[in-house]
C-alpha cells in the first residue's frame, strides 16, 4: 500500500483497539500503514517518529488506562495545511499522565535508567506539542500529540 503522494490535509484514521498488549501493536501497526498509504514513506525519519509516538501513547492507553472490560480509541489526522500529524489515545481511565522530564527521570537515580517510565518523555522529544485534555462524552482521557513532518517527506 505504497505511495509516493506528499502528504494531504484532512486525512483521518480512527479505530477502538482491546484494551491489551494486542491491541496497542494492531494500532501501531495499522498507523505505520496509513502512514505509508498517505505518502510518509517506511524508513522516514517522520514516519519513524509518528509510529514510536503511536506506540508509545497506545503502551500508556493499555498499561495506565485499562479498565477491564473497556477499549482504547486511537485516531490519526493530518492538519489542514498538510505539514502536521496529530496522534489521539482515549482510554476510560481519568487520571492525567504524568509530566516527565529529562532532569527529573534522570534524578530518579536507578529508577530512571530503566526501561519504563519514558514514554512521555519520548513523545515530548519528538513532538512539537503533546497535552490531556478529559474525555468529552464520558470517563477517561484522550493523550494527544502533534507531529511536525520533516521536510523531505512534504517535497
């Protein structure tokens, strides 16, 4: 499902995925697709970043906000002028995600060498804005970030 097609505007992707480790490698997978089809090639630096950020607010959305029973929104979207890709994750859980920062994850000593618990701080690296905001039509939260396409994949 290749393209060579510079990015348009107005481009929307959006699904429910099971609240599991299953259902965030789906979406990640199916982004990395949709990428692909709207002309953000495999292999770009763009496409490279948008599917860790997919993975990495898909990862929170299962992790921190499973509620048994309860699954995930993810939505994809291409601004308007073409140059921006917004990634969305609801989940039903309310509470607001930690704030993480490179001097605070690193002060956490040990704690901050591992793995976990730099996901966000990820999402801020390579996103131009990411925020919170409540979930309008019911419990929980949508986590979103907004992605700037590098200039070799708008040529």
């Amino acid at each position: 499902m290749a393209t060579s097609a510079a990015p348009g505007p107005g481009r929307t992707f959006g699904m429910r995925f099971t609240s599991s480790p299953r259902g965030a490698r789906l979406a990640r997978r199916l982004a990395a697709v949709r990428l692909d089809a709207w002309g953000i090639p495999y292999g770009t630096r763009s496409h490279d970043d948008l599917t860790l950020i997919v993975a990495e607010l898909t990862a929170n959305a299962v992790q921190h906000g499973h509620v048994p029973g309860r699954d995930f929104h993810f939505r994809l979207d291409t601004a308007p002028d073409g140059r921006t890709v917004r990634v969305e994750v609801t989940d039903t859980r309310a509470e607001r995600p930690l704030r993480r920062t490179a001097p605070a994850v690193l002060a956490q000593g040990r704690a901050g060498l591992d793995e976990g618990n730099r996901g966000l701080l990820l999402v801020s690296r390579l996103a131009v804005r990411w925020d919170w905001q409540p979930r309008p039509d019911g419990p929980g939260k949508t986590v979103w970030a907004e992605y700037l396409l590098d200039a070799t994949v708008l040529s």
